[in-house]
C-alpha cells in the first residue's frame, strides 16, 4: 500500500486519481501509524515550502524517516522534491529533509514565474524514469528551483538548469507533476508503483 | 529544452453539456464534456478549461458532478471556472479533481477571495479570469482597457493593466485574459492589449478571444507575448485537429509540445 501523506499542501485528488490509473493501491493519510504501515510513501506538495512544518508537527517526518531507512521506495512531488533537499529560500528557517545536498531558490527576474507548462527533460539512467526518453514533455508548475546534483536524473532548463528529477537508490523525487503529464506521467508513477 | 507555450481548449457547459453559442443567441449542443475533454487531450490539447455558464444554485450540483466525471480520465492540467463565489465553491470544485479554478466577477468585489484560494490551495491553483475591452475614444485605447463583468455587459471602471496587477500582487497563479472585442469574432486575438498585459506582470498570461486558425495562435503567442492562448467553438466541431493547428504554429516559431 502507498501512503499519499496529506500535510494540507495543496489537492491530493489528482496524485490518487493517478495512482488508482496504474493500478495501485494508494491512501491518503495524515497518520504516522499509516505510514509505517505502507510499503511505499508519496510526498506530494503544491504551494509554500513552509507548508512542511506540519511535517514535523504530526509525527509525520519520523515516521518518514523510519521508513525511508528501511529501504521502502519513497517519491517527493513538487515541493515534495524540495524538501528533500536541505531547505528552500522560500522559507529560510525550515530544514528540508536533507536526503540531497543543495537549497532551492526562486526562479530569476527577467523571466515568468511560476514556471508553468510543459517542458522537455534530459534523462539519466534510472529506475523511476525507465522507459522515458530525453525529450519527453512534462507539466511544471513551481517558482522555486533545485540545483542540479550528482544524483539528478533528470535536467529541464528555464533560465538555468534544474533538477527535475533527483534518485538515490530508494528515496526520488520529481519537480514536475507525474499526475497532469499524460502518458509520460503516468508511466513514471507505474514505475514507482512497481518498485520492490 | 524550452518551455512550451500551450494551446489550451475551453469547453463551455451547460446543465452537464458543452454549449456553443452563436452571437449569444441560438447555443448549440456539442456533446459530453467527459468525452470531449478526453478526447481533447489525447489529440495534444495541452491543458483543458471547463467554463460553468449556468452559473445558478440548482446547476451548481451538476456541474460537481460534471467536474467529477470529466476529472476521473484526465491526466492533464484541468481548470474549471463560472460562478465561483466563495472558497468553499472552490474547495468542492478542488475535491471535484479540478487543478485549478478560473474566477471572474466574485473577485472584482471581493479580491480577497484570490488570497484565501490561493493560500489553502497553492498560487498555482488561481486563474484570474479579466474580460477586456479597449477604451472607446481613447488616446490609449489598450492602457485604459476597461474591465467587464457579465459576459462583458457590465463596465466595472477598472483598468484592465491595474486589475492585472494587483491580481497578481494578490497571489493569482496565471491570468486569463478575453478581450471582450475579439471575442467571438475568429478574426484573430487582441495581441496589442496580450502584450500589454503580458508585459506588465510576471505571471503567464493566457490569451483568449478571437481565435479562427493557426495563424491567430502564433501571432498571440509571438507578437502578443502570451504564455498560453485558449480557444472553445473552432476545436469542437473539428475546424481545427490541434495535432495539425500545433505543427503549424511551430513552423512559426513558436515552441509547442511536439510529439504529443
């Protein structure tokens, strides 16, 4: 079972609706007990960085950590991915989770912000992104950026390159929205769900 | 890697069905929103916008449900907008599995409302919807663009450009702006007040209004410096296949999401 973890960031119908397309088996939960229950855990995240707080005030972060430990396959979304990382000048005094090195920042002047629409990715070898091409559109949304790492697995440019997907064997993450990208979505989430 | 600029495709509903207006007089039945919006987006449509025209308390229910069925096969970017007043219509529009909401006249009176969706639900999840019109015996016919309300009967004595502004200062996602002179016309959009709207904020602007072939979408997307341009009547009854209306807006220049 995966547990969709609802921290009030946003909608979460979209990400089930998604998850129920590919056949997995997935809740939505605020519950720590829940998480350590599943065998897979979604971030997902839409909205203000500072929004993870609330992570930390349900017990969820532990129960997170614990399981993240125990090798479980764990997918941060949006401000999912970047919590992953060690913060966001988006809210300067709230620690990420740190799984990744690197703060994200907003985008520059000069351009639009948020970054909305589709864009192509550059794609490295990867579990999360198997069978998905360089090239491929995906649908972003997000004034905020994460650097590109040595475990970025995938890159988008806007303005600058930027990560927009990150792994490390169990723990990934992605900036865009697998639930809104179409057929590339959807195969990127039937690939998580597949994951031992 | 460049960012696309996005073809989008509006469907109007009525009592759970996509209308077409003609002149606002004769409206014409153009099938299942559910089916269309699918359809739609398996042509490459990049992101679809259902627009509530009833907009009265008893169509309120069918059009939750109407977002709830068009929602369940759509994996792409879903917006729905008509009639919503208060945060509570957004958040049943939100559980419904809309994206985002599209609002209009509520906000003219009550702007707070962009705050509030905005902070529960995320900046992303806004459309400011503006409808515009020139200013009539003007100097600067596109700086004093006013703002209308009613499906453009009712001046509010906004400045189009002001309104913009504090929508975005407000917390608004993206803009939709209808210029209320095209609108309906297939002559083309009002790329001149696009551009001015979409110069004066930082947030993408989405141009609608006016659209007849491709060559409307490129020039809203070039000279007009919209970041997405919308169109409802020429999709449906097959004027425009958007797979083709997209390679020819390439072959203009603009980027699109090809292959899609």
């Amino acid at each position: 079972m995966i547990a969709v973890i609802d921290y009030k960031a946003g909608n979460l119908t979209s990400v089930m609706k998604a998850l129920h397309a590919v056949g997995a088996d997935a809740v939505v939960t605020s519950c720590p007990e829940i998480v350590m229950q599943s065998d897979k855990v979604v971030l997902p995240g839409v909205g203000h960085f500072s929004a993870t707080s609330l992570l930390d005030k349900h017990g969820l972060r532990k129960s997170i950590e614990e399981r993240v430990k125990s090798g479980i396959p764990f997918l941060g979304i949006c401000v999912g991915l970047q919590w992953l990382f060690e913060g966001s000048t988006e809210a300067p005094n709230r620690p990420g989770f740190s799984a990744f090195r690197g703060r994200c920042e907003r985008f520059g002047e000069g351009i639009k912000v948020p970054h909305v629409g589709w864009n192509s990715i550059q794609v490295k070898e990867s579990r999360l992104l198997q069978g998905i091409s360089s090239g491929a559109f995906v649908y972003f949304t997000h004034s905020y950026r994460a650097p590109v790492i040595n475990e970025t697995v995938a890159v988008t440019e806007y303005d600058f390159p930027f990560t927009a997907a990150v792994e490390r064997d169990n723990v990934m993450g992605v900036q865009f929205h697998p639930e809104k990208s179409g057929a590339v979505g959807l195969r990127i989430l039937e690939n998580f769900a597949r994951m031992q | 890697m460049t960012l696309t600029k996005r073809i989008i495709a509006c469907l109007d509903v009525r009592g759970g069905r996509v209308v077409k207006g003609v002149q606002f007089v004769d409206v014409i039945d153009a099938g299942d929103p559910a089916e269309l919006a699918r359809r739609h987006a398996e042509a490459g449509t990049d992101e679809i916008v259902l627009l509530d025209i009833t907009a009265t308390h008893e169509g309120r229910g069918t059009l939750i449900d109407t977002v709830e069925r068009t929602a369940k096969q759509l994996f792409v970017p879903f917006t729905v907008g008509g009639g919503i007043r208060t945060l509570e219509d957004a958040a049943a529009i939100f559980d419904a599995g809309a994206d985002k909401v599209s609002i209009n006249s509520a906000v003219i009176t009550k702007p707070e409302l962009i705050d509030e969706i905005g902070s529960r639900f995320g900046a992303q999840a806004v459309i400011v919807a503006i409808d515009a019109r020139r200013a009539k015996s003007d100097n600067d016919p596109l700086a004093n663009a006013e703002v209308f309300v009613s499906g453009g009967r009712k001046p509010t004595g906004l400045r189009a450009l002001d309104w913009a502004k504090e929508a975005e200062s407000r917390g608004a996602g993206e803009i939709l702006l209808t210029s209320m002179d095209a609108d309906g016309t297939r002559a083309g959009f009002d790329c001149a007040l696009t551009a001015r709207v979409s110069e004066a904020v930082q947030i993408p602007v989405i141009a609608s209004g006016g659209a007849g072939n491709s060559d409307h979408f490129a020039d809203v997307l070039l000279q007009g410096k919209a970041d997405a341009a919308l169109a409802a009547s020429i999709f449906h009854f097959g004027i425009a296949n958007v797979r083709e209306l997209k390679e020819e807006v390439a072959k203009r220049g603009v980027p699109v999401r090809l292959p899609c």
